[in-house]
C-alpha cells in the first residue's frame, strides 16, 4: 500500500473518529439526565391584626417661612405631647416628612397677561408616621390629632409583630399542595416520584391597606373615628422540582 492511500485511511478514521465522539458524548449524557417534573403550590394563612402604623399631617401657611414653621411647631409639639401621654412610646413615633415650600400668586395685567409669579406665603408640613400597638386606641387617637391640630392624614396600615408562625403554616400549605399535584400527575402518567431535586419560594407580603387620605376639619372630629382592621393574608408560593423514576 502506498503512502498517500495510508494518509488517506488515516484521515478519514480521524474524521470519523471527530464526527462520532461527540454524537457518543450527547447519548450518553442523555441517558445521565434525570427525569423531571416541576410543580407549583400556594399556602395562604390570614390574621388578625394586632398593630397599625398611621401618618398624622400638620399643615400650617404663613406670610413667612418662620412663621409658617413657628405655627406648625406649636401645633406638632401639642399632638406629640398628647400621644405620648396616651401611651404612645418613643420608639414608635417618627417623622416621616417635614418640608417648608413657598406658595405662589401670579396676578393678571390690564392687558390680559399674566405677571411673573411671586412669593406669597409659605407652607410647612410636618408628618408623623405613629406605631400603634393597641388597636382599641386607634379612632380615639385620630380624634384626639385631629383636635390638637393635625389636618391632613395619610394611609393606616394594619400588620403583625410577629408573622412567622402565620407565614411557617403557609409554607406548609404550599408544599402539600404542590406534592398532591406531583403525585396526581406522575399517577396519570404512569410513572413513579423519585426525590426531590429543588425547592424555591415566593412570599408575598401583605400589601398596605389604605385606611383613609383625607384633609381634616376640626368638626370631623365630633365622634371617636370607627376602624375596621379586617385580616391580613400571608401567602407563600413554591416551585419543586421532582425526579421520575419509570
């Protein structure tokens, strides 16, 4: 056999060796990839409030900014000496916005026109952001703000101060459901549930319930303010992934 046929056989036994390995490399790694199903499942537990977190506003105008902040001070400092005396400690008061913006007039010419705007007083906002624990004080508390001189208010969020045992029942509720759907769906496809491969969560926080947004008048406050709580829901959602076994 000459030369250039033995160069001839050995180029294309590596050919065929290039073109093979890889195909033998893919089946074989096919027969070592597992069979899976992934499935999902969703726990939700409610409870009863037992705190709320509420923004109380004073808004004050004047001609100037320093007597805008003067008579919003005066105002806050009634509010915050009141809720401390109701039992509100300091660690659950907090000022959550404070700003002084001037206010503008723009005046019209004797041609129609409008003038350039100028300064015509100015307003200081002070906002509170209070953490009730008792429930039973909140209306009372609003009422009492309103009469001190609070007249703007914010949102009340209704929470828990301590979720985890509402969110642990959740997690268990997702993870039966999503194992009650594994085992239906391996059943009605004839094959067996092997272990589990991975778990992931989602927890979905309550959202913030918007109790009230509304500017205040001193004759609003007559009556105690009435409050409904309602429940919070904490719901957990899973994702597990299960090998199959035929």
């Amino acid at each position: 056999m000459t030369s250039s046929k033995i160069g001839g056989l050995a180029l294309a036994a590596m050919i065929t060796t290039t073109l093979i390995a890889p195909q033998m490399a893919w089946s074989a790694e096919q027969e070592r990839r597992e069979a899976t199903i992934i499935v999902s499942g969703e726990g939700e537990t409610t409870l009863a409030p037992d705190m709320a977190t509420m923004t109380l506003s004073v808004v004050r105008q004047a001609k100037t900014a320093e007597e805008a902040m003067k008579a919003n001070n005066e105002a806050m400092a009634k509010v915050l000496a009141d809720l401390k005396e109701k039992g509100i400690a300091e660690r659950d008061l907090q000022t959550s916005d404070f700003s002084v913006q001037p206010q503008y007039r723009q005046d019209k010419a004797t041609d129609g026109s409008y003038q350039a705007p100028e300064i015509d007083g100015y307003l200081a906002t002070n906002s509170l952001a209070v953490k009730v624990r008792d429930l039973s004080k909140l209306g009372g508390l609003i009422d009492a703000s309103v009469k001190l001189g609070v007249n703007q208010g914010g949102n009340i969020i209704f929470g828990n101060d301590d979720p985890k045992n509402a969110v642990t029942e959740a997690r268990k509720k997702a993870v039966a459901e999503a194992a009650e759907k594994a085992k239906v769906l391996s059943e009605a496809a004839g094959v067996r549930l092997g272990r589990v491969i991975e778990i992931s969560e989602n927890f979905a926080r309550p959202m913030a319930q918007p109790m009230y947004r509304v500017a205040m008048a001193k004759e609003m406050a007559a009556d105690a303010v009435p409050v409904a709580s309602g429940e919070n829901s904490y719901t957990v959602t899973v994702n597990i992934t299960y090998a199959l076994e035929q």
